[in-house]
C-alpha cells in the first residue's frame, strides 16, 4: 500500500450492568482502535484482546508501537500475518488494513472476501451468569430473539438456570457455554437436563488441554470449541472431538485468518461458528462477514456497553444487519 500513518486509540466504554462467565466479571469495556491512513482515506480495526491470554489493549498497543516504523512503511494484509503472532492486534490492524483497502479500491470488503453480498444473520443473545430468576428475566427481555445462549459454570445450579430460561422462553433456539467450567461427570450429570430444554449446542465444555475428555462420549448435543481454538493451525485437531469451530477475530488474528477458519472447517467436515467479544459495533462489521460462512453466529457483543458508535450495527426480529457505512465499504 505504500507509505501509511498509524495511530492508536485506547476506548473505555462502561457497560449497562456487570457481565459474568466462569472466572471473569467485567463492568466496562476496554477497546483498542487502530486507524491507518492514505491518501486521504482513513480505515479503522477494533480489538478487545484474548483475556484469558493476557491480552488487553495496553499489551496489544505495546505490539503495534514496537512495529510503528514498519507498519509506516507500508504493509500489506499478506505481510502482516507474519509480522504479529494471532490475537488482537494483529486482528485491530488487519481490520483496519481490509477498510483502508476497500475506501482506497472502490470495492467493498465483501466483494474483496468473496463472501457474496452480505444477508443479515439470524445471532444469538448472550445471558451472562446469575441467578437463575435473573437469567429468566434476561431472556424474557431479549423480546425480539429468536436465539439465546447461556453461561454456565459448572455449578449445581446450572440445572435450574437452564430450567428456567426454557420455560421464560418455549419459543428460541437454545445453547449453553461453560467457558471451561464443565467435568465430564458434571457434564454428563447435566446432560438429561440439556436435552429436556432441547439445547441446541454446548460451547467449551472443558478446560484447554483435557480435550480427550471428549474422547468416547458421545453427546446428543453438537460440541463447539472456542478456547480450545485459536487460529486456523488449531482446526485440524478438532476432528473427532468436537462439530463446531467458534471464530473469533481476535482469537485468530482478524478477518483474513478468520475467513481462512470458516473456509478450513467446512473443509474438514466441521461446522463454522462466528462469535466475539463485548465490543462495540466497529468489531462486529469484519465478523458479520465472517457470519456469511458459519452455521451459528453469536454477534451480539455491542448490546452490553451503555452506548455503541454513531454508525452501528441494526438488530431486529433476531437478526443482526450491518450497514455499509459503518466499515468496508467503497469511497467515491
């Protein structure tokens, strides 16, 4: 792309009430906004990071800044992805570089992934961990979805928080995620439970590393790795233990290796999942393309901050849309 000028953003944006999963509660979020300029043109990247890795926007712009000279040099999307290892600031930079590409060609970042003209996508809506009153509430108040999924954490209590979201909601399409949280014979021990809710999908249900405690059980339910997949290197040895692959942008890097993810999975016999990080709606356009490839999507992730950008992503009757204004999309 020749010569570009850098710069980095660090957001807070407090959130409507706490979010709870196995092990972390969050009361605002912390973004990290990369812009890269040319010509005029401005294109823009937003990353949370991986928490459970370290990886915040603090450590993600100490990444950016020790490139700063090279990045202004000039970059391309095909360079980047072996300058930084996967996580978020590479995927800040990459989304930046796909916007930058698409104001500077004229070609929106759809046509250029070839991912066909974006449809909206029916997501999921996410109840964070709470009592199980409070998490019935929750759904009950998601008036418009048709899809919502559940943290749980490995506790007795799961049962009745399952419980009592199905009969606050008969009508959607249900799944659960344990964050790690789950043992086999918990697990197991839940499982009559799950399928009495017809649940419809369970996320990471065990710790990274005890995957093979997937090895031999069969489950009535598709089993979706999240955790225990990064970046594309890691889909392979998903087969055999796990359905469904979850990408993330800034697990893998951004949009480029999450396309290469998607494309991967259906290859291997697995399906694709899209999901995310709370964010604001500027990291949910690169994954609503993403979204174009998967089976499931879990897009919601600008319903937690108390305020989203001037151009924002638009949920209605379920689905998510974004529009073309908001990121990618081709300048006159």
């Amino acid at each position: 792309m020749g010569r570009l000028t850098l710069r980095t953003e660090i957001e807070r944006w407090p959130l409507v009430a706490p979010f709870r999963i196995t092990g972390y509660t969050w009361e605002a979020l912390d973004v990290l906004v990369v812009s890269l300029g040319k010509d005029g043109h401005v294109g823009r990247g937003e990353a949370q990071g991986v928490y459970y890795r370290n990886d915040n926007p603090a450590s993600m712009t100490g990444q950016i800044e020790s490139l700063r000279t090279t990045i202004e040099a000039g970059i391309s999307r095909e360079s980047l992805q072996s300058m930084l290892p996967p996580g978020g600031a590479r995927n800040a930079l990459d989304c930046a570089l796909w916007d930058l590409e698409a104001k500077l060609s004229g070609r929106p970042a759809w046509q250029v992934a070839e991912v066909g003209n974006p449809r909206p996508l029916l997501t999921t809506f996410t109840c964070g961990v709470d009592e199980p009153e409070k998490m019935a509430a929750a759904a009950r108040a998601y008036t418009h979805a048709r899809a919502i999924k559940l943290k749980l954490t490995g506790e007795p209590i799961d049962t009745e928080r399952v419980h009592a979201v199905r009969e606050a909601r008969a009508d959607v399409w249900l799944g659960v995620d344990a964050n790690q949280g789950f043992t086999r014979a918990f697990l197991e021990r839940l499982m009559p439970t799950l399928t009495e809710a017809r649940v419809a999908l369970i996320e990471q249900p065990f710790p990274v590393g005890q995957e093979s405690l997937l090895d031999g059980f069969r489950s009535p339910i598709p089993v979706t790795a999240d955790e225990s997949v990064q970046c594309l290197s890691d889909v392979p040895g998903l087969v055999g233990r796990f359905n469904i692959v979850n990408i993330k942008l800034d697990k893998c890097g951004g949009l480029t290796e999450g396309l290469a993810m998607a494309r991967a999975a259906r290859h291997l016999g697995l399906e694709a999942m899209v999901g995310c990080m709370t964010s604001t709606s500027l990291a949910m356009a690169p994954a609503f393309l993403v979204g174009q490839l998967c089976n499931v999507v879990d897009l919601d992730g600008p319903i937690f901050p108390k305020s989203d950008r001037a151009i924002a992503v638009q949920y209605a009757d379920g689905f998510i849309t974004c529009p073309q204004e908001l990121w990618g999309h081709a300048t006159e």
